[in-house]
C-alpha cells in the first residue's frame, strides 16, 4: 500500500459529510485523479461534491485538500485536470473566507495553513496556466498575507506571460486590505504600476488591485490613469486573452466613480471600427441608463447612431435600449419607425424589437406590422416574459409588445381573435390571453374565443382575461359553467385553484368559493398574500376581517404581503390612519437605499390611492424623486420602465396629497 493510500483509508469518510450526503465516496474520486481515464471525471465530482455552490465548507473538504494540492502539482497528471484542481482550491478557500463561520467546517484552517506553503513553490510551476492559477488561489491565505505578497512580487518581477502577470497584481490587491505593518511597500508597488510607462493591461489591473486594497477610499488619480488609458491605447492591449466585448466592459467598469470619464469613454468606443467593442460599449451604456437617470441625456443620443451600425446584432441593441428608455427615445421615433420593415431593417430580431420600441413610445406607426405579424404564420415574439438580469437580448413577449395597444383593439382584434381560435398549444394561448387581459373592456369582441378555451388547458388564462373585460364578459358567460369549471379543477388541477377562484369572484360577484378556499390561509405565513387581496376586493364588506388584518400588518416590514394586507385594510375601513405608517416604513428604505422592488412601486400607487391622509409618506417620496442614482434594481432591461412607473406614481401620490391645499 503507498503512503497516499495508507492516509486515505486513515480518514473515516463515511463519518464526514459532501453536498450529496456521506462523503464515503471521496476516496475513490481522490484515487481516480491519479488514473487518466477517470481523472477529468474525478475533479468535476470532487467540484460538485465536496465545494458544491459554495456558502460553506464541507467536513470533508479539510482531509481531501492535501490530496488534492498533490495532484495539482502532480506532472503526470493532465493540464486541464490540474487546473480544474486548483479552481477547486480556490472555490473552498473562497468560501471558507465569506462564509458564515457555522457553515465552514472546524478542521478548514488547521488544512489550509499547510495547504498554502504547499502552493507557494508552485508559483515556479513551469505551465503558465497552472502559474496563473496558483496565484489566484494563494488570494485566499489571509492570515499569511504579508508573507504570501512577497512571493507573488517576487514572482511577478520574472515572469514573462501577460496573463500571469495580471493574476499576480489581482491577487496582491485581494491581500493587501489583510496585510499586517508592511502594507505601505504594496501599496506603493501597485501606484507604481499605474504610472505612465508601464503597458495598458498593467496599470488597469493596477487600479483595480489598489480598489480592492483600498476599499471605499477612491483615488481620483485611479479615474485620470483608466481615462489615459482607454483614450490613448487599443482594446486588445486592455487585458490580454480577454474577448473584446468582455474586456470593455472590464475597462469601463474601472470608471464607475467618474460618471463623466465614463459617459465620454463610452461615446469614443461607441464609434470604435471594431464591432465588438462597440457591442462591448453598448452593453455598458445599458448599465449605466439602468443605474442612474442623468445618463439620459449623456448616452442616449450616441446609442441612438448606433441604429446604423453595420453589425446586426448592435443595431438590434441599439433597438434594445431605445425602448428601454422609453418616451426619452422620442426624437428617434422616426428611425426606430423605419426599422419595421424588410426594406427598412434586414435583421428580422432588429424589426422585432423595433416594434417594440414604438410600442413603448406610444407610437400608432408600431400597429400595422404588428398586425401583419399576428395575421402571419408566425408573429415572432415569445408567448411568456422573461425576467432576467444581465444584457442577453432575450425574445420579448406579445403581450409586452401588444398589452399597452388597447387604444387599437378595433385593428388588432381581428387576427388575434382568428389566431386565438387557431392555436393548438398552451403556450400561444396562454400569450394571447394576456393580451386581452391587459385590454381589458376594449377586448369584449374575443369573449366568444375566451369562453372556448374554458374547457382547454387554457382554462386560468381565458378565465383571468374574461374577469378582466369585465360586465361585457360576465353576461356572456353562464354561472353554472364557471361553477363546473372550479369543481373540475378541484380535482384535477389542484394549482390552479386560487386564481381560478378569485377571477370567478371578480367576473360573477360571487365571492364564496374563493372565501371558503381561501380564508382558512390566513393564519399561515405563506398562504396569506391571496387572501389579503381578495379582502381587499371584498371593500367594506370585508369588514368581519379587519380585526385579523389589523393583527397581521405589523408582522410584515415590507414587500408583498405588508402591500396586500395593508391594502386590504385601507380598502375595508377607509382609515388612512391605520396603514399608511406601515406602507411609510415599508418604502423608507428604498427611497434611502434603492433596489425597490414591484412591491414597492404598487405600494406607492397605493399611498396615491389614499390621497391626502397619506402627508406622511412625503419624504419618500420626495426622494424617489429627487435622486439621479435610480432607485430600483439596476443592471436589467426592466430598470428604467420600473424607474419611469415609481417616478409617475411618486409624482401621482405628491399631487393626491397636495390635492386639498391646492383647492383652498
């Protein structure tokens, strides 16, 4: 038996514990990175096994590091193994430093103190790849970091592969912030990197590392080094190996503390020759539009040239933000109006979006195509919404192109009702229902269509979309049927039942079946939100629950239920008295620190709802209004129409409360 086996089979495995359970199975993972059929399979198990998705550490992960610290030093094993090796280093020590300390397991640090002079000599490795991953695993040995800085400058001063180089810096910048009475000489080291002389990538990483050490202390001399940088040398000298679009994005990042640096880096590359760094400029002046307001007038206008871009996906970009932006992107109406046709724009996702983009504008010029698009074999947007962070320009859906359109119902109902009755999956009708359920009244002519897919699996949308029209609906409709309908899904499709009940309650008046299904919810912590809203719709006869609800409101400091209950509330007694303080405190912090959700914009359209006895939600709303940092969440195509939809009901509640004294 070999020492390395005679050490594994000194662990108690079956004792300790992975993600999937017992860790009796990691031996044999340990063993298979030494045979070269097995051993790419062994590091991806080890991966998923003993590191997971992080948020802790294993009890595992301490006896299994050292072995697997020898095979990534090990030659004879694969290149790619070794690094997915190191990654896995990386990924424990990571977590072990960010983790609440219950979830990392007592034996870790006795493991990693070893486990980082284990590394230090690999810093020599002779594959640049595995140089490079060494060093960003040795970013984790806090508690050696002075020592550990010391090997990575030294390193840093012989080596002779960009990549590495860069590594070496970042991971001199991570140890900084925990280095000990030496701290001066890397800090020093790194404003050096930054000077004039030294290559593009170096001193951008350079500011980048000293952020890092020097966190929350911003150096404007970081902002004039990015700005010299990006204005006098070439993407590809950036940050070497990186892909373009990516590393702009990276390089304009570096600027986020100067907001004006960073509108003019953004204009320059906007009209670089290369295509991906325009794609790259694109994406962050995306960003930016989403993150603050005055970037309106900064960036807009040069996204909008870029509706002539010779690449097709930066035009349909382009076509993206505009519509993002909303009525700011007013003056390009008539550019956005000419991309709606093959002559016009021949990328058909570009056309798409393009009718989008009027849409959004309130522009009837969007109404013809998409006419001719529903009456067409395929109207080429998705049936359901996405919600998605990030800038991957994902298919829109029908009704976020066509759910504000009721105004032109008489043109667009036609071939939507013929397709209505011609879709044969759920899908297409579920995205067509929407449709008519953001209509409402002016979608009356399809009832006959709604009323055919009730015996569908169709059935909630259709029934969602005849509650919605409304009158016009509810005497199309006979009672009995609707009854039917609920009966059948209480035994069949259990998960439909709730919205199945309320639509029946708001279509027939007839509140019963969703009172029985319902109230029995109210006492549990997740089934209440449902309930609240059909006491809300109940008004003043919902009065026997407004004890209950008055119980309830002070559990909930914000978001979706303390909305439905305290609206529940104000809708069945009309005291303003009793929830607005609560709806205060649940905006308060957005209106202080952003990242407002949905919640929180209806909360607001409810403080507008109440009207004057609302005066104390006004410094709230006062600074929904008076930021330039938006406060919603940044970073999506949903920011700025959130940010536009709170804006306008900020402003709605302002005037509902300033309504009185503005009579007198």
């Amino acid at each position: 038996m070999s020492d390395a086996d005679a050490r594994l089979d000194a662990v108690d495995w079956p004792a300790l514990k992975h993600a999937y359970g017992t860790a009796g199975n990691v031996p044999g993972m340990l063993r298979d990175l030494h045979r070269p059929q097995k051993a790419a399979q062994a590091a991806d198990d080890l991966l998923t096994h003993v590191h997971h998705q992080g948020g802790g550490v294993y009890s595992s992960a301490p006896p299994a590091l050292p072995h697997v610290l020898e095979a990534a030093a090990d030659p004879a094993i694969a290149t790619d193994v070794r690094q997915d090796l190191l990654y896995l280093v990386k990924a424990l020590a990571t977590s072990a430093n960010t983790a609440k300390p219950h979830f990392v397991a007592p034996a870790w640090h006795t493991a990693w103190d070893p486990a980082v002079t284990h590394l230090l000599p690999l810093l020599d490795d002779p594959l640049a790849v595995h140089r490079t991953g060494v060093a960003n695993a040795l970013a984790e040995a806090h508690h050696r970091a002075d020592e550990v800085i010391a090997a990575l400058r030294a390193r840093y001063a012989v080596e002779p592969e960009p990549e590495t180089r860069l590594q070496l810096i970042a991971s001199v910048g991570s140890l900084t912030v925990h280095a000990g009475e030496q701290r001066g000489n890397p800090l020093g080291w790194l404003r050096e990197l930054t000077r004039d002389g030294a290559e593009p990538s170096v001193r951008l990483a350079a500011v980048r590392a000293l952020r890092h050490a020097l966190p929350g202390q911003d150096d404007t001399a970081y902002a004039r080094t990015v700005s010299d940088v990006l204005s006098g040398s070439e993407p590809e000298t950036w940050r070497p190996g990186g892909a373009a679009e990516k590393t702009v994005v990276w390089a304009l990042d570096l600027l986020e503390e100067d907001r004006s640096g960073l509108a003019g880096a953004i204009r320059r590359l906007l009209g670089h020759p290369d295509p991906a760094v325009r794609a790259g400029a694109l994406q962050k002046a995306a960003a930016e539009l989403s993150r603050r307001r005055s970037a309106v007038p900064e960036l807009l206008p040069a996204v909008a040239r870029s509706l002539s871009d010779p690449e097709p996906d930066n035009r349909l970009f382009a076509v993206r933000v505009l519509g993002m932006c909303g009525h700011a992107a007013r003056p390009w109406a008539d550019a956005l109006a000419a991309m709606v046709t093959d002559e016009g724009e021949p990328y058909p996702p570009a056309r798409t979006h393009a009718i989008w983009a009027l849409s959004r504008l309130g522009d009837a010029r969007c109404v013809p195509p998409l006419v001719r698009r529903l009456a067409g074999e395929r109207h080429g947007f998705a049936n359901g919404s996405t919600y998605a962070n990030g800038w991957w320009t994902y298919a829109l859906s029908l009704a976020e192109v066509a759910g504000g359109l009721s105004a032109h119902a008489d043109v667009l109902l036609p071939p939507l009702r013929a397709r209505l009755a011609a879709a044969s999956t759920l899908g297409d009708r579920g995205g067509l229902c929407q449709v008519l359920q953001a209509w409402g009244a002016p979608a009356a002519p399809a009832v006959p269509e709604l009323i055919g897919l009730l015996d569908t699996d169709c059935a909630e949308w259709a029934l969602d979309a005849l509650a919605a029209i409304g009158p016009a609906a509810a005497e199309a409709v006979p009672r009995e049927r609707l009854r039917a309908l609920l009966d059948a899904a209480a035994a069949d499709r259990p998960a439909e039942l709730d919205s199945l009940a309320l639509s029946y309650g708001r279509l027939t008046g007839d509140r019963e079946p969703a009172l029985a299904l319902l109230l029995p919810r109210l006492g549990e912590w997740t089934g209440r939100e449902n309930v609240a809203t059909l006491l809300g719709e109940l008004g003043p006869a919902g009065a026997p629950y407004a004890e209950r609800l008055r119980e309830l409101l002070p559990l909930h400091e914000r978001g979706w239920p303390l909305l439905r209950i305290g609206r529940a509330l104000w809708r069945i007694t009309g005291r303003a008295d009793e929830v607005v303080p609560a709806l205060v405190r649940g905006i308060t912090p957005f209106a202080e620190g952003g990242r407002a959700s949905r919640a929180v914009i209806e909360t607001v359209q409810l403080l507008a709802e109440i009207g004057a006895d609302a005066a104390p939600a006004e410094p709230a709303l006062m600074a929904f209004l008076d930021t330039d940092d938006r406060p919603v969440r940044p970073g999506s195509w949903r920011s700025v129409p959130e940010d536009d939809e709170l804006r306008a009901a900020a402003h709605a509640a302002l005037l509902a409360i300033s309504a009185p004294t503005a009579a007198a």
